[in-house]
C-alpha cells in the first residue's frame, strides 16, 4: 500500500522514528534536518509496535526525518515483518547507496522516494544542487534489490505542469506509482512556502492530469485528494460513527511524531485530540486512557462538523485534502473561530 488512504483499507501505523536527515527541505512538515538529532529508542517503538498490530493496525510506514539515518532502522523492520505487518517507508534517496540499501531491502514491501518536479525545482525545494541527479542514480540500486517503489511528488500551488515530468520518469525508470501529496502548512513550510498550498482548482488540475498520464503512461497516479461529489458520495468513509469504541475506527492512521506523540489521523490535528507520549507509557494504556475519555467522540464530531461544512458550502473548494481540512478545523475549532458552534465539542 502505498497511499495515506484517507478514505478506508488497511489501518496505518505511521512512525517517524528521527529527525535527522542530511537535507533540510523547504516543504519538510517535521522541520527535519542535518542538525537535529530527536530520535526514539527502538525499544519504545518495538513496544508501539506491538500494542498497534494488537489493536488492529497492520501496516507500518516509516518517514521521517531521513529513515536511512535511523541507525535501528533494520530491527524496526525486522519487528514489523516479525508480527505480519506490509512494510513501507519514504525516502530522499540520495542514501540508498547499495551498501545502506541491501540489506534492508526484503524488509520493504513499497518504497516511496521523493520526486518534487524538474530537476532545478527539484533540488530548490531540497536546497541543494545536484540533488535530483544524485536521488535519480540511486534508483538503479532500488530497482536492482527487486523492491517496489514509486515517487512521492509534493503539489504546490505552482508546479501541478511539473506532474507529467514526473509520471514520465516513473515510466522510464520502473517505478510504479506516483502519489501526489498535497503541501501542508506545518514546519518548515510555514515559514519557507507560506503562499504555496495548493487551492481547489490546483487539486482539480492535478486529479484530471493523474487520470490522463495514469491512462497513457501505465503508472498508478494517486492524487491525495478527494471532490465534493465523493465527499458527499462516501460520507461514511470520512466521518465515524458514534460511539466510538476503538482506535482503529476513530484513526485509520495513527502518527508516532519523532518527540514521541502519538497523533490520530494527521501530523496537524490540534493538540488536544492527541493520544499522549511514548515517553509517558506505552501506546496500549495511551489508547485505553483516551477511549475512556471524551476525546475520539470529540474528534468524530468535528469530522462531522468538518463534512456538513465542505458539502453544505456553495464556495467549498471543488477539490481539496481531507486530512488537512480536519487538522485546520481542529485549530479553529480550539481558537473558538466564529465559524464553529461549539455545542457539545467544548474547546
């Protein structure tokens, strides 16, 4: 599985186990980079790993900061495949060399390798010359393993004509898929990308061209965004049903951030509706503490909330990301924005 699923499957256990990496990209949600070094101890995340397959998750993503910088990456894997868990991870590839790769290779089932567009764009957003031609000669590597892998392709309000670029050089180099993930106003962008967020119209653009390259091309192209109509269509994929009585249910992706917290459905969610930290106890007593508290009921609701106003709006966006409506709504929701009727959702 390669996608974030925002609308049902398998449930996702996504792990950012460091922040270190060896760039420090504009877009990068986590604020990564060459001189942080915030990382968990594998033994935490061995424990998270086991209380998450017990309570119905069955795929462990792996991201970061850079994962091939995690110097317990390899027993990380090794647990997840221990408990029957699908495997994936996201990476720059400028790491992969053979030596780093090799051996973790028949531990990914999908490698997902970051493609931001043409090759200047590419390595602006990384802020590093030559990085693109450096990721791009790893990809030999990659595909010699025998691991399946795709491009992970950040949309920005302005490099949607980049997307057939990057679909192309799938085709030519074996990869096969692209997923289209949507900038997110968090970390590093805030500050570095701040009118860059892709609006309704980018998000329609990007759906049709995914569907035209995909059909011409013969790669998998999946765009991290859903229309009204299929908002409206699906409501029972993107709004819970109350009561809520299990993790699985109320967070189809549960985030472990790299300082430790645990996070239902987005990196962005308000802080209010998060499950606590691994540093504090393990994420079965987390889980069970917050399904007795008023917290995943709270969180349903403000996805109903979030739902009746994207579909009963006239100037809702014809397209947009789920995952990040929600987090914004769940901002505005504690900053008592005049939008929100607070009712039984107190702040």
């Amino acid at each position: 599985m390669f996608n974030d699923n925002p609308t049902g499957g398998m449930p996702v256990l996504q792990l950012h186990p460091s922040r270190r990496c060896n760039l420090a990209c504009r877009h990068c949600y986590s604020s990564s980079g060459p001189d942080i070094r915030q990382e968990l101890p594998i033994a935490m995340l061995a424990a998270c790993l086991d209380d998450a397959y017990a309570a119905g998750y069955r795929q462990l993503a792996v991201s970061g900061g850079e994962p091939l910088m995690y110097g317990e990456l390899h027993a990380l894997l090794s647990h997840a495949r221990e408990l029957g868990m699908t495997t994936t991870m996201t990476t720059n590839g400028m790491l992969a060399t053979a030596r780093r790769w090799s051996p973790l290779a028949p531990l990914v089932d999908f490698l997902a390798v970051s493609i931001d567009g043409l090759p200047a764009e590419h390595d602006a957003i990384r802020g590093q010359a030559g990085a693109f031609d450096k990721t791009v000669r790893h990809l030999d590597v990659i595909r010699a393993s025998g691991t399946a892998f795709g491009f992970i392709f950040t949309l920005t309000q302005h490099n949607v004509d980049s997307l057939e670029f990057v679909v192309r050089l799938a085709a030519q180099t074996g990869a096969r898929a692209v997923q289209v993930h949507p900038l997110t106003m968090d970390g590093r962008a805030t500050a570095m990308l701040p009118q860059a967020r892709p609006d309704g119209l980018e998000l329609i653009v990007a759906l049709v061209e995914a569907a035209r390259l995909g059909a011409a091309l013969g790669v998998a192209v999946h765009v991290d965004a859903v229309t009204v109509e299929q908002l409206m269509r699906y409501r029972s994929r993107f709004v819970p049903a109350l009561p809520v009585t299990s993790l699985t249910q109320i967070a189809p992706i549960l985030v472990v951030q790299a300082d430790g917290m645990v996070v239902p459905l987005t990196h962005g969610i308000a802080g209010r509706f998060m499950l606590g930290s691994l540093g504090t106890a393990r994420l079965a007593l987390l889980a069970e503490r917050w399904l007795e508290s008023q917290r995943p009921d709270e969180l349903a609701q403000l996805c109903r909330r979030t739902w009746e106003d994207l579909t009963a709006c006239e100037t809702a966006p014809a397209a947009l990301y789920w995952y990040e409506e929600v987090a914004v709504a769940s901002r505005a929701l504690i900053a008592e924005l005049p939008r929100w009727t607070l009712g039984s959702v107190p702040a």
